[in-house]
C-alpha cells in the first residue's frame, strides 16, 4: 500500500541491482564479483572474531582496520574513513561535500546510483556527455559547478583516466570538493591516492568488494585530508554509528594486510580479461580499452538487449544497461576461464559456429 509513502518516496526512481538468481550451474558475469575467494589469512581472521566478543558492540572508529589502510595507502589515519561498503561512503559524500549551492557534474554514461542520491538527498546537478570514445573529457568540465564527482575507471565503460589527468581537474577547481570513485582501480588505472597530498578538495573512494573479493562483507572506504573526513563523519553518526561489525573489521583489517594475495589475485583478474578481450575480438565484438574487472563490449551486428537474453537463455548471465548510449553494449564481468569458455561458446552458438551472425539484428 503506497498512501503512507512521502511525497519523496513516491517520487524515487531507485538504483537496480544486478540480478542475485538462486539457479545452479549459471555462468553469472553480471555483478562484477571476483572469481577468487577471500584471502585464507581473511577468512581466518573472521572466524577467530566469530565468539563471545559479538555479545559487544564493535569499535565505531575501526581503530585497527582504519590504521591498516592508512599504512597500505600511505597517508594517516586520521586521512581514512570507513563505512558499509562504498555506496554508503559516496552516499555520505554526496551528504556532506557534494551538496553545494552549485550543481554537482558527474558523467552522462556512469555509476547509475550517481543521479539516485543526487533526487533522493535533493542536490542540483547537471551531466557532462562523454566523447565519442566513450571516455571523460577533463576540459568538458570547465564550467560553474559546485562540485564533481567521477568514477575513474569509469563505469560501465571501465575506461580509465591517467593521474594526470585528475590532477588537471583538481587544478582547475581547486575550491570545491571533488570525489574520484575509485572501485575498479586496482585492476590497472592510476589511482589518485597521491594527489591527496596538495589537492585538500580531494576524496578518494574505494571498496574491497572486488580486488579483495568481500563484496559479502560490504565494506568501502574513503582517503582524503582530515577536514573531509571529518564531515563524512559528522554525517555517519547522525545517521548509523556502528556501521562495521566485529567479524566485518577483523576480516577486512587481515585483507588488507594480505599484500601478496591482494596482488596475486588482481594480476589474475587482469590476465582473464585480456584473455576474454582477445576471445571476444576474434568472434567480432568492439570492445572498449578496460582497466576494471569487467570489461564493455558490442557486436555490431546483434542488439545488446536480444544478446543478453539470447546468452541468459543458455545460462549465462551478463549486465545490460537500457539507456540511448549504453543499449548496443554489454557488461561483462570477468570470471574463472571456464567461465569464458562457457561465455565465447554461447556466444558462438547465438552468432553462428564462426562468429557470423544469424538472424541477427543491427544495433
């Protein structure tokens, strides 16, 4: 019954998750998970936690998880900032930094929670197209704004932008506060971590539910100067202050401190998608340059939409995004290279033994 529902609620057009289906033997390459597992020594750590402990509330600061981060990223811990994953981060930001009397710019083709906080917390903002590459063009962004937020790699492009081209956007709007959404980062672009230095309008978001595979955990984080961070924590605890629980912080504190399997699993990730890249070309798709987990290709000879449900038919799930741009493409995380396999043989039995298309239908 929806006449209880504010005015607000009514008026939400709310984010769409991935699809989550209970069916077996799927090949499910549409929520950008990782293959791999935790790390052991993660795994470890959360059942050692898994005790008479949980009885307590847990630290509301995350002192040890907070410190590690600090140690892995180089900056202090004051500088690190914690929460229930990266959507709670970037909502908090949008809360205490993004909203300004100036409109918010973000991309036309990004995150699609991105324009949801931006109704749901009321903040003016405007989108910035991208180019014909699919790519962020710094100079588009030379406009009044109030601030910005980016994804870099984008998504669900997976393009990514250099440092220097960050820095040149933090440059040039070196009075309002900028957030680079930084998810996929770990998989071969350049993070702006370092720039925090000189740019104190810089926030910096990343997650552990994909390069450290703990997106059951829900865990996301913020780096940025202390003055920051203390406005996304002025908002946390007017709104959620325990957002971590005990199991959360030891398993995410021992991730981070698992460097070698961190490293070792993002090598993987990037050689399986260079391996699919190439499976994918060869049976004539566009795939665009990625430095994500996932990569975002079309056949110009198959609509996005009948290929996704031609391949979802043959139990293979990919990601696909209804909108004028985004239509001819799919999404398509990258899994274990039985996954592929399983992939490029669906796809070669929709298109014809050899990549030809059959009966297929112009994007």
């Amino acid at each position: 019954m929806t006449r209880f529902w504010s005015p607000l609620a009514r008026a939400l057009s709310p984010y769409v998750p991935g699809e989550q289906p209970r069916v077996a033997d799927l090949v499910k390459l549409n929520t950008n998970e990782s293959p791999f597992g935790p790390s052991a020594r993660a795994l470890e750590a959360m059942r050692a936690a898994a005790s008479d402990g949980l009885r307590l509330y847990p630290d509301p600061e995350a002192t040890e998880l907070r410190a590690a981060l600090a140690v892995h990223h180089g900056v202090e811990p004051e500088q690190v900032f914690v929460g229930n994953g990266s959507d709670e981060v970037l909502a908090h930001a949008f809360v205490a930094l993004l909203k300004q009397p100036q409109p918010l710019l973000f991309p036309d083709v990004t995150y699609s929670f991105y324009p949801v906080w931006a109704q749901l917390f009321g903040l003016a903002c405007e989108t910035v197209p991208l180019d014909d590459a699919m790519g962020i063009r710094i100079d588009d962004y030379r406009r009044a704004a109030g601030s910005i937020v980016i994804a870099n790699p984008n998504a669900p492009t997976g393009i990514a932008l250099p440092r220097a081209a960050i820095a040149r956007l933090l440059d040039e709007h070196p009075d309002i506060p900028v957030v680079v959404d930084e998810a996929y980062v770990d998989f071969g672009g350049e993070s702006a971590v370092p720039l925090i230095a000189d740019h104190p309008n810089l926030l910096v978001v990343q997650t552990m539910s994909k390069s450290r595979a703990l997106a059951g955990l829900r865990v996301g984080y913020a780096l940025g100067d202390a003055g920051l961070i203390e406005a996304l924590r002025r908002v946390k605890d007017s709104f959620n202050s325990y957002p971590l629980g005990r199991i959360v912080q030891a398993g995410a504190t021992a991730a981070v401190r698992d460097d070698a399997y961190f490293r070792k699993s993002c090598a993987d990730i990037v050689a399986g998608r260079e391996a699919m890249t190439r499976e994918l070309v060869g049976i004539g798709f566009v795939v665009l340059p990625s430095c994500a987990n996932f990569v975002f290709a079309r056949h110009p000879q198959r609509a996005g939409p009948a290929l996704a449900a031609a391949l979802r038919e043959r139990g293979v799930l990919v990601r696909h995004f209804d909108k004028p741009r985004t239509a001819p493409y799919l999404r398509i995380t990258v899994g274990t290279a039985d996954d592929t396999r399983r992939l490029i043989a669906a796809t070669r039995d929709i298109l014809g033994r050899n990549g030809a298309p059959v009966d297929a239908t112009p994007a």
